[in-house]
C-alpha cells in the first residue's frame, strides 16, 4: 500500500513484558505470523498476514513494563511540524521527533486528556500494508473522560472534520479527512474500569467475530463488551492477558441503521 494521507492512522505497535507470549496470543487470535526480531531498534518485531505487515511488537523501555497498550500512529508529511502543532494545541511530546534510519522519521505525544499515540513520517517504511482485510488494521477510536480536550485537539492538529452521533445514551464524535472517516472518539463512561488509562482502541479485521472471541478467551484473554451487532459490523472488544486492549470485527456483518452523524461547527 502506498503512504496514507497526513493524518490518517498508517501503523500500529504494542510493547509487551513477554514478547513470545504476546506472538502466541495473537497469532492464535488473529493469524499473525512474525519476522524476526531487530537487536538494532529494540527487538521490533513486525507481524503479517500472508506476507503483508499489519503491526509490531516490541519489548518495554525501561520504566513502562506495566503498562502494555496498542498505539496507533498518524501520517504525517513532515514530524517536525506536526510535532509543533501538538505543541501549540496543548499536546505533550514523549518521544522526538527522531528519525528510524531510513526508514522514516517518529515522534510518541500525548494529548491534553492523557491519551498516548504516534506520529509517522514515512520513509522506506510506508506503514500497513494491509487494512480491512482478517488479521490487519480495519478502524481505531479514541477513548478518554474529558472528551472536549479530544475534540479540541486531533482536529487542530491533522485538520480533520468532527461529526458528532445523534444519539443521548453515547458521546460519539468521527472525525473525517476529506469523504473519508478516519477515527472516532468515544467519551469513557463512569463504570469504565478506573484503572485502564485513556487510550486509542484499535480494530483489527475478522472473519468471524465470535470465532476470534473464543479463541482469544481460551488462549488466555478477557472479553470486555460485546460480541456486539452493529451497523458497521460484529464486533467485541478484549484484553490480551497482558492487558492491553484491542477490539476485532466482522465488517461483512452488518445490521441495523446507520447512525445520524452531523457536523460540528
């Protein structure tokens, strides 16, 4: 696949304590298969699906051993820049921007309400090169308890259009580039669990929703909503038995009415 669009969700990683067990985990759950190990960055480790890489997985940096999260990172056509307008936005950078050999170029930030996520460059490294298809990256939205910082802040920094759900039991906002709709937010409700930190929860595509749940169950994860039939797919969302949390989805197993969205001014 070619580069995504700046601002698009291009790549996808996750640091584990216990990197073979997280290979066993989710090449059972999602049919993942691993290259090997990169002593130079870190141990990274990419995953595929027939031949195509569709995220990695790399061992903590010192200090982070307890705290196993996906995140996902946003195109940029220059981290430099898109590092400054995180800045300016009231965002916090963790990490760079740094440039990965050849590559491309990364920086890790944080937004004003605490969630974590990535910036990507791309150089020889383009980023997924499947999405949408069983095993690969398919959707991602941001989940967080002060969902107005959010709302503020991505589109400031990648341009994005807001569309907000009507409808008064959920707080649901897409975020649009161009006629594409690139990530969500979903305010965290009150009996979320208090200790999972605000986050980026991130989809990966499934031949059959409750076919990955059963295996992710017996292989040791924790079913945490669903299986759940909506509009855009089946869907269920899970803990590794790191902890992280991911969610999969049938996308060929729609039903009901598409939501309402309108938008934001």
């Amino acid at each position: 696949m070619a580069a995504q669009p700046e601002g698009a969700p291009c790549w996808a990683d996750a640091m584990f304590s216990d990197v073979e067990a997280a290979k066993r985990f989710y090449g059972e759950v999602l049919g993942w298969t691993f290259g090997e190990a990169s002593s130079e960055y870190g141990n990274y480790t990419e995953a595929y699906v027939d031949g195509k890489a569709v995220a990695a997985i790399v061992p903590p940096m010192p200090g982070q051993e307890d705290q196993p999260q996906w995140c996902l990172y946003f195109a940029s056509d220059d981290a430099e820049t898109t590092a400054g307008r995180i800045r300016a936005n009231g965002g916090e950078l963790l990490m760079g921007p740094m440039q990965v050999d050849d590559f491309g170029t990364m920086c890790l930030a944080r937004d004003p309400g605490g969630v974590v996520f990535g910036v990507w460059q791309a150089g020889r490294h383009e980023g997924f090169q499947a999405m949408a298809e069983p095993g690969a990256y398919c959707w991602a939205e941001v989940f967080t308890r002060e969902p107005a910082k959010s709302d503020a802040f991505f589109p400031a920094v990648f341009s994005y259009r807001a569309k907000r759900m009507e409808d008064a039991q959920v707080d649901f906002r897409v975020f649009d580039l161009g006629d594409r709709s690139v990530l969500g937010r979903m305010k965290m409700a009150e009996d979320f669990p208090p200790e999972v930190p605000p986050h980026i929860n991130v989809y990966f595509t499934v031949a059959d929703c409750d076919e990955a749940v059963s295996r992710a169950t017996e292989a040791g994860g924790t079913l945490r909503v669903g299986p759940m039939d909506t509009p855009f797919g089946r869907f269920a969302t899970l803990s590794d038995p790191q902890g992280a949390y991911f969610s999969v989805i049938d996308v060929t197993a729609t039903r009901g009415e598409m939501p309402t969205l309108t938008d934001v001014s």
